[in-house]
C-alpha cells in the first residue's frame, strides 16, 4: 500500500509554508518592475504606443496568473 507523508509537526507545515511563500512574494513583487526594465528600458519600446501595452500586458499578466497558480497548487499541496 502507497501511503503519502505527512508533517509530524505544525510547526514544520508552517516552515514549509513560509520557505515557499517568502520567495513567491519577491518573484510576484517584482513582476511588474521586471517587464517595465525589460520591454522599455532594454528593448527600448515606447510604453505609450498600443502594441507595446499590448505586449507588456500580455507578459506581466502571464506571468501574474502563472504565480498564482503556483501558490495556490503550492498551498494545497502543503495544505
């Protein structure tokens, strides 16, 4: 029989919690500074024009919806 572990302890649920929630918060923080850098700053793109809010939409809100789903899968599987 194939039985899954489990913590001892809530105190190492709560670690576990906290070591995968501390780096979550940074990467979701710093999602939207990184794609303002990244499509204005390095490739130079006019934030001003459609197709480039288009783009920086597409890639910040991708990547926002990636991360919350992470953290919710991340919450139920620690959950």
């Amino acid at each position: 029989m194939n039985t899954t572990t489990r913590p001892s302890s809530t105190v190492s649920l709560f670690a576990q919690l906290a070591l995968g929630l501390v780096p979550w918060v940074g990467v979701y923080l710093a999602n939207l500074p990184f794609w303002d850098w990244l499509l204005f700053s390095v490739a130079g793109l006019d934030p001003h024009t459609r197709w480039s809010s288009a783009l920086h939409f597409f890639c910040y809100d991708s990547t926002k919806i990636f991360l919350l789903l992470g953290g919710l899968i991340l919450a139920v599987v620690l959950g």
